[in-house]
C-alpha cells in the first residue's frame, strides 16, 4: 500500500427491489482533464458538440454476466454564442456517438472480474 493513497472499495450496490433487477452494481467515476470535444453522429435527432468533462461506467450483474452502461457528461457548445456554456451540460451515451476508442483501456482497467457476493449483517 503506498502511504497518502488511501485504499477504498469499489462502488458495489446490492438490488434486490424487483425479482427482475440487476442485484449488482459497480460504478467508476472518471475526470477528463485534457480538453476532449466531441460531436454527435449523424443522423441523431438534435446534434450537439460538447467538451467532455467527466466519464461513468457502470456495470450491471444481468444473466451470469456483467453488463457495461456508459456516458459522457460535458458542456455543450451554444453556436447562437460561439461559446462553451458552463450551465448547460450534455450527455452522450450509445445513442450519441460510437464508444471512443481512447475509452477502451480505461474499461478494461477498470472491470470487474468477480461475481458480486452478498454477505455479512443485513
């Protein structure tokens, strides 16, 4: 363990609300610290540009295996003032743009590898 890095466990959230819910959940959390745009592909029905700005994976235990969501949240760009608003912020998942490439190392590091256990005091 290096000293000054405190060591935590990964975001892990039992379900159990509905018989047909994921019962596990494991989330990370990423900054974007280099300026990073991106523009929607063609053919979505309100295209934007926006600097990314942060990054969540999430990964759900469905079916025996552990299934990644993902999206993108940043500031849009405002073409009616040539300007990156710091109040309106976008998102862009799969239905936006093609996962980026750059992202894939980052999955990779960060998936789960185990099967999530229930256990100790309720």
């Amino acid at each position: 363990m290096h000293r000054g890095c405190p060591v935590t466990a990964p975001e892990l959230v039992l379900r159990g609300e509905r018989p047909y819910s994921s019962p596990a959940k494991y989330t990370v959390h990423i900054a974007i610290t280099s300026h990073v745009e991106l523009t929607t592909k063609p053919g979505v029905n309100r295209p934007f540009t926006m600097r990314a700005t942060r990054i969540r994976l999430t990964w759900l235990w469905h079916n025996g295996e552990w299934d990644l969501l993902w999206f993108i949240k940043g500031h849009r760009y405002r073409k009616t003032k040539n300007d990156w608003s710091p109040h309106e912020q976008g998102f862009m998942t799969e239905h936006d743009i093609d996962l980026p490439e750059w992202m894939l190392p980052l999955i990779e590091a960060n998936a789960p590898v185990m099967e999530p256990t229930a256990g100790g005091a309720r």
